[in-house]
C-alpha cells in the first residue's frame, strides 16, 4: 500500500486534530454564514448545483469557498496523518493500521444504518455530511490509540 | 530463546530484521504472529527451521 513519508506525520497530525475542531466549533456553535468572510465569495464553475441556493450564469455559480477549504483541510491532513509511514514502518503497524480503516468502517456504518432508521429529512442529510468525516475521525483516533499502545508496551529486558 | 543463545540484543536484531523493537518484542511475547517472510528472514538469521522458531498451538486451528 503507498503511504506518504514520515515528515508529514506530525504536521498533518497537528492540522488535522485543530482542523476537525475548528470543524465542530463551526458547525455546532457558530453562525456559519458570519464565520464566511466575503472576501472568499467568488465565482467559481459547478459541474452540479442547486438552483435554489446559488444563482447561475452557465457553469458559473456564485459560492463562499469557506466550507470548501476547510472540507480540503480536514480530508488532506486526516489522509496524510492516517497514511504516513512510522519512524520505523513495518508489518505490525501496517496490520494496525489495517485493523484500524476495518473498524471505523464497520462503526461508521452502524451508526449510519442506526440513523437510517431513526432520522429522518433535513437532519439525517447532515448526518450524511458528518459521516464523511467521521470514519477519517474514527481512523485516525483508533489508530493512534493503538500506536502508543504499541510504543508504550513494556520492552522485555535486553539478552 | 535462539536470541539469547546466539547473544543478540533485541534492539540489534529488530534492527536486521526491519521491524520496530515493540514488534520484536510482541513477536517474541506471541501477541504477534509475524509475516511468513519475516519468519523466514528470523529462520534464516538464526540458521534454522521456521518450526524451531515457532510451533502451532491447538488453539490456532480456530484462527
């Protein structure tokens, strides 16, 4: 499997975890609409779009990039800090890592077959959205923990 | 036991073998069960059969 080098591990690790709450704290306790300065409203060209929520001139909508760029970061340095190779990089982190991606699939998706049932309309589609961040969340905080697990092991004594 | 026959630190043989210490360590603890070919690297190091280094318990038929 390709994984990035190791010197993208902990600056990425370090933009992921304040990107991801600076995520939570946009979403759920802000105004979104005041955190979008204006300067990033721009037109840009949309191979979708809906009508009702932007105005169209052929391909081009009008569209603040704010969420856009903070979706970027978070999927980037979540990729780069889920996928970039320990100090020393070898089988047992990569099973680790693999264990790991295996269950904040399965947990990521019981949570969304919990919500298919239970939510419903407008709040199960940001449900959706959540989840496309979730299983990076999930992924990455598993296998940390499963890391320094790993690194904090008592070493048996040497000879 | 072949590690401390042949007098070899595990920081030095984790080293030749590519692998972190933690992962020689948990090798050797059993809480890992190493690829077939870092079994055969390890064998090879220590000039003997793959089954001298490891022996299957009943308990990994279920496995």
């Amino acid at each position: 499997m390709f994984l990035f080098p190791n010197k993208y591990k902990r600056i990425s690790g370090w933009i992921f975890l304040l990107s991801v709450l600076f995520g939570i704290y946009y979403l759920f306790f802000t105004d979104m609409e005041s955190m979008a300065s204006e300067i990033l409203t721009i037109k840009v060209p949309a191979l979708l779009h809906d009508e009702v929520f932007s105005a169209a001139e052929g391909i081009w909508i009008e569209n603040n990039l704010f969420d856009e760029i903070l979706t970027l970061i978070i999927v980037i340095s979540g990729l780069l800090y889920g996928f970039s190779k320990e100090k020393i990089e070898d089988e047992y982190i990569s099973s680790m890592r693999n264990r790991s991606l295996a269950v904040s699939v399965y947990i990521n998706y019981a949570v969304l077959l919990l919500a298919t049932i239970t939510i419903y309309g407008l709040p199960f589609l940001q449900v959706m959205m959540l989840q496309l961040f979730s299983i990076l969340v999930l992924f990455n905080l598993i296998f940390t923990l499963r890391l320094r697990k790993h690194y904090n092991t008592t070493l048996d004594d040497e000879e | 036991m072949y590690r401390s026959i042949q007098k070899v630190s595990q920081q030095s043989l984790s080293e030749k073998m590519g692998v972190s210490r933690q992962t020689m360590n948990s090798i050797e603890n059993g809480k890992y069960l190493p690829s077939l070919l870092l079994a055969m690297k390890l064998a090879s190091y220590f000039e003997c059969k793959i089954e001298e280094l490891f022996e299957m318990e009943d308990s990994d038929w279920d496995k």
